[in-house]
C-alpha cells in the first residue's frame, strides 16, 4: 500500500489524448514518427504511480495535473527566446572554465562548441534508436521531445577539457523535455558536466534523459548539479552501459527543487569494468529528493563503489534506493554501497533501502546505512574553541559533506560545486532558527 | 582570576559537585587531584560551559564577571580554555582551517584583525616543533585518526596557538608516553605567564613532576577536601586517595 508521498494524493493521469493531439501539432522532422510510438508506448502505461514499488514514496499527482495544464493551454508557446529571469543564470557559464552548450527550455540555445576529438550535434533518430524506450518517463520524454544533442569522442580523444551543459528552464514552458546521448569511444576520455538551474515564478516540470555508452577501456567523468528553484520539479534518469574496463565516474549534487527524482542505472557489460557512484542531496523546507541508482554487474570481474550522503532539514523528505545486481556468472564482482544520513530536523524524513540480488557464487559486496544527527561532544568541542552555535553546525554540517566534494573528479567544477554547497547549507542551518 | 564558590551541579539528576570552593589566582599553576569518581572533569566542563550539566547553586566568576550565564564559546572568547580528557575527532574538518578559524574569533573578540595566512603558518608550525608534533598533522581532519598522544599534544597546540587567559587541562597527561608527557609539560610551561592562569586536571602526580603546581587541591565527592603545596601530590602519591577518604570522612 502506498501513501503517495507528501506530494499530493492525485491519480497521476496525464490526459493522453490531448497528449496525442500536442504531438501530432508539432512541426514533421525525422523525429515524428518516434514521437508518435512514443505517445502509444506513454498511453499504455501512464506516469508511474504509488502502486508500483519504485515510486512507493514519490508522487507525480502534481506534475500530471501540471502537465494535463500545460497541454490544454490552447497554444502550447514554442518559443526558445531567453526570458529576463534566465539571463543571469546563462551568465555563470561565463565564471566555470569548461565548453558550455545552454539549452534553454529544451531547446539548444547555444551554438555547438568545437572540440578536438569530440563531436557534438544536434540529436537524430538514430541517436535514440538504442536507447531502452519502453519505460512511462522515456515515452513521455520522446513523445514531446523538440530538441536534444549528441556527443562523440573519437577514438583514443582525450579532450583536455570538460563539456558543461547548461538546463536553463522557465514556467513559460511548464514541462520540458531535455535528451543527451553521450557515445564515448574506445580508449578515449570524457568529462561532462550537467548544471540544472531554472528561474521565474510558477510550477515547472523537466523530464531529462542522459543516455552514456561507455566502449572498451573509456572513461566518463559525469557531474550532475541541479539546483532549480523551489517550485521547479524533475525527473531525470542516467543511464549508462560500460564495455570492458570501461570507467564511469558519476558525481551528483541535488540541492534544490521541490521534487526531484534521479534513476541513475549503471550497467557493467564488459568485464574489468568500474563504477563508481557519488551522490549528495541536500534538503530544506518541504522539498522532496528521490535517489533510485540501480548497478547491474552483468559480467564479472568488475567493481562498483557506490556511497550517497544526505543532509535534511524541515519537513523535507528523502529516499535512496541503492540496487546492485549481480548476474549469473557475473564471478569476481566487487562491490560496495553506503548511504548516510544527517537529520537536522525532527521533522525531517528519510527512508534508506539498499537493494541486492546476487545470482552469482564469487562475490564481495558490503552495503551500509545509517541516520543520524550533529554529535553533540563535537558541538560542544567546537563551541569551547571559540565558534558560536550556528557556525559549530554549519563546520560539521559541511565536514559531513566534505567527503563527497573532495571525491570530485572534474576539478574546473570543484569551486563552482562548493559555492552551490555553501549556499545550500547556509539555508539549512539558519532555517532551524525561524 | 577564578573565583568558584558553593557550587553545586549535577547531571541527569546526580549531584557531581557538592559545594565546592575554589580560588585561582593570576600567575598560579593550580593542580586538582581526586579519586576517579571525584567530580574532576564535571568541574572542568562546568567552567567551560558543558550544557549537559545543571548548576543548581553556588557562583563561577571570571575576572570579576559571573560566567555561568554565558555561552561556551563567549566563555572560550573571554579567554577560557578547556584541553579535553578525550579530544573529539572531526572527520571533514582541516586541523589547521579549525586552530585558524578559532584564532581569529578570539581575535575578532578582542578587536584584532585576522591572522596573516603565512604569519599563522608560521606561528603554527614554530608551536608543532616545541611539541614535537609531525607538520603533517595540520592537514588532516581534526584530530582523526591521531593517536592518543598526537590528540593531547594537539590539544596543547591549540592552546599555544590561543593564549588563553585561563587554561583548564583535563587529564592531559593520561595515556601518554614519558617523551609525549615532557613535550606536553614543556607546551604547558611555555606558557606560564604573571597574567595567566593554569588548572591541571590529573590523577596521577606524574605530570607534576614536569609542571610545578603553585597549590594542590584534592577533590572528593564533589568537593575540595584538602589543599597543600607540591607536597600534597606526593604525600598522595605514596598513601593513596584511601587516606583521603578517611581523612574526609572524619
């Protein structure tokens, strides 16, 4: 039996005839036909709800209500021209050292940098084609999807430096799809950085979607930030498959948002492969974090290293679902999950569930959770050195979070990641003082 | 400079300190012995400020002004310094961004401008090297992962580095080695200074040998039952805290 979540009771029921008829009106581009299989493949199957075990404590009630406005508005605006409020948000790209491409309410509104070794265009059919497309989230993204990029390493690239995709989203369109495919070729390199950020008053919703290929003896670094204003919801899923001695290296920092969930899926299909999952939420108010990563070593040996942090205050909700599959004859998989938790609030929630299901006979793997709350003798420690409460709480608060940032593997983003932090956890210490 | 008296507190509901009476002035080194039990280190987390203890009666003064009302870290800021019986590690929290931070809050209390970074290195590392202590411990998280005397002698340097007006040392000088104990007594005499104060914690007499205490108090059942020169320390040394307890009963 599920709740729903704090985020509404509503039947999450997006009218998909209207969803239909949106689609059929778009302008006809190679795109249109999966557009249209997408909506059949959508109307089958409905945003997920309460019902299915994955989405026990996350509630799209709201974001279908949205999306069911969004689509009867009489003219659906397909317009790509910044609003004021996004103007400044576009103009951190100037401050982080990294080649940025801006898509701006799903639409690229940037040219396309060049890269020696990389190529990025916009995305085509044939980028989709081999991406998993039967799931609720990927049909709804498809069916309305507008615009999107590809991005390429040649063989043996190692790009000295980092692509930045800037998501700049505004409640003048109310739901968005974003959709990146990432090939990274053999024995090549790739540091990729994702900065969610949205602005202006009103709901919004962005369904996003990474699709990364890691081939033989690759290397993805992936940082993913997002930090959206607090009425601006999403939905996002990574989804990565790793060759032989393939490397992925995710980091992921969720701060703002009223309701973010993350599906992050590694798939290890090569042996000798490495994962390794680091992730950090941090919630205040009535803000709502859900992190789904599911591992699947389906040949061994290979190895995955996973550990999320959380910090919650108010009546802020979190989940973590760590899954690790371990396939049989997957022989040799090393694998390793934590997930810790620092309650700043009584009020606060978080439900922590590790996930395993191993068929293979060979096999190390260590999972660990836990909750808690500021030690009391290090606040005392603290304070007895000179620091006045507030500032002891945010020193430990921040040492708690330390460890993630410093597992940081795109070093043109550290500052800008560690700004974003410190902001965030101002707001979470001095929330407890209203 | 300290001027303790009747003071009565208790934790969860047991009374620790029973009417204690203790006077410490500038320039002294005061040591307080007692039987595990006695009340030594609730006295000296009472001084600093603990929240986990009740003062149900009696006065604390700090130069004249009644501290009981302040805050642990107005305490520390007014020139308060507790070394702790077990110095608490803080993964995540740089060793030397917290012995800087702390300066300049003491500084920024006594209206002074913020330490010069290479001036702070400096100090810092001359402090290490008296106290024998490897550069290295300055980069890791506080006190993690150090080994029980690396925990106490950095405890000593966070007080060289403070210069507090008052320096409260709890059982420093438990579980450390004899060169651990005598870098640790050559920290704590650097220090001795006509406007300062020191109140050494210990069980043992051990450390009196390296630190000469002005007065010896011995606690017991949370009060101070008997007070004497250096020679108290010894006199205990050879009879035990036994003979105190019967002289207390008496």
């Amino acid at each position: 039996m599920g709740t729903g979540g704090r985020n509404g009771m509503t039947a999450a029921t997006v009218d998909t005839s209207r969803l239909r008829s949106v689609v059929d009106a778009f302008p006809a581009d190679d795109l249109t036909d999966m557009r249209r299989d997408a909506v059949e493949t959508f109307a089958t199957q409905g945003f997920p709800t309460a019902n299915q075990e994955d989405w026990k404590y996350t509630s799209l009630g709201d974001i279908a209500a949205l999306s069911n406005e969004w689509l009867e508005s009489a003219n659906i605006q397909l317009t790509d021209v910044a609003t004021d409020e996004q103007k400044p948000e576009v103009a951190l790209t100037e401050s982080v050292d990294v080649e940025w491409v801006v898509i701006r309410d799903g639409v690229v509104a940037t040219g396309l940098p060049e890269i020696d070794g990389v190529e990025i265009d916009p995305i085509s059919e044939d980028d989709l084609k081999d991406s998993p497309a039967d799931d609720a989230m990927t049909a709804f993204n498809t069916a309305l999807l507008r615009d999107g990029i590809r991005i390429r390493t040649r063989r043996s690239a190692q790009p000295e430096r980092a692509i930045g995709i800037l998501y700049s989203d505004n409640p003048s369109n109310a739901v968005v799809q974003t959709r990146v495919v990432v090939d990274v070729a053999e024995s090549s390199t790739l540091q990729l950085i994702e900065v969610c950020t949205s602005s202006g008053p009103g709901r919004q919703f962005t369904n996003s979607i990474l699709d990364a290929r890691l081939k033989q003896g690759s290397k993805l670094d992936h940082v993913r930030l997002q930090n959206r204003q607090d009425e601006h919801s999403g939905v996002n899923r990574f989804r990565s498959l790793l060759a032989q001695n393939a490397v992925l290296h995710h980091n992921s920092f969720d701060f703002g948002g009223a309701l973010s969930r993350n599906d992050v899926v590694a798939e290890i299909a090569g042996t000798g492969a490495n994962v390794r999952l680091n992730g950090l939420y941090l919630s205040s108010g009535r803000q709502h974090i859900d992190n789904h990563t599911s591992i699947i070593h389906g040949v061994g040996p290979s190895q995955s290293e996973e550990e999320y942090r959380g910090i919650l205050g108010g009546r802020s909700q979190c989940v973590f679902n760590g899954k690790v599959f371990v396939a049989e004859g997957a022989d040799g998989t090393d694998s390793s999950q934590s997930n810790h938790n620092l309650l700043l609030s009584e009020r606060a929630e978080i439900d922590t569930k590790p996930e395993l299901e191993i068929y293979a006979d060979d096999v190390k793997c260590a999972h660990g959770a836990t909750v808690g709350q500021l030690d009391h003798s290090a606040l005392f420690y603290l304070r007895s050195r000179g620091f006045s409460e507030d500032q002891a709480r945010k020193i430990l608060t921040r040492a708690f979070a330390e460890g993630t940032l410093s597992s940081l593997s795109i070093d043109a983003c550290r500052e800008f990641v560690a700004t974003a932090l410190d902001r965030k956890l101002s707001q979470l210490v001095d929330e407890r003082n209203e | 400079m300290l001027e303790i008296n009747n003071l009565k507190a208790c934790i969860a509901g047991n009374e620790i300190l029973n009417g204690l009476n203790l006077a410490v002035a500038a320039g002294e080194v005061h040591a307080i012995m007692g039987p595990n039990g006695s009340g030594k280190s609730t006295l000296a987390q009472v001084i600093a400020g603990h929240a986990d203890y009740d003062v149900s009666a009696g006065t604390i003064e700090f130069n004249g002004k009644n501290i009981l009302d302040l805050e642990p870290e107005e305490r520390a800021r007014e020139g308060i310094f507790l070394g702790f019986q077990y110095p608490v590690e803080i993964p995540g929290v740089n060793n030397a961004y917290l012995l800087k931070a702390a300066l300049n809050a003491r500084r920024q209390h006594d209206g002074l401008d913020e330490i010069d970074a290479f001036e702070f290195l400096k100090l810092a590392r001359e402090k290490m090297a008296i106290l024998g202590m490897d550069q290295s411990l300055l980069n890791r998280g506080v006190n993690e992962g150090f080994s029980g005397g690396e925990k106490k002698r950095n405890e000593i340097l966070q007080m060289a580095m403070l210069e507090p007006t008052l320096a409260i040392l709890d059982e420093t000088d438990s579980g450390l080695d004899i060169d651990a104990l005598k870098a640790v007594a050559k920290g704590v005499n650097d220090l001795r200074h006509p406007d300062r104060a020191i109140v050494l914690v210990t069980h043992y007499q051990r450390l009196l040998d390296y630190i000469e205490p002005d007065h010896v108090h011995v606690l017991f059942d949370g009060r101070i039952v008997r007070t004497g020169n250096k020679t108290l320390a010894h006199e205990l040394e050879k009879r035990g805290y036994e003979w105190v307890r019967e002289a207390a009963t008496v």
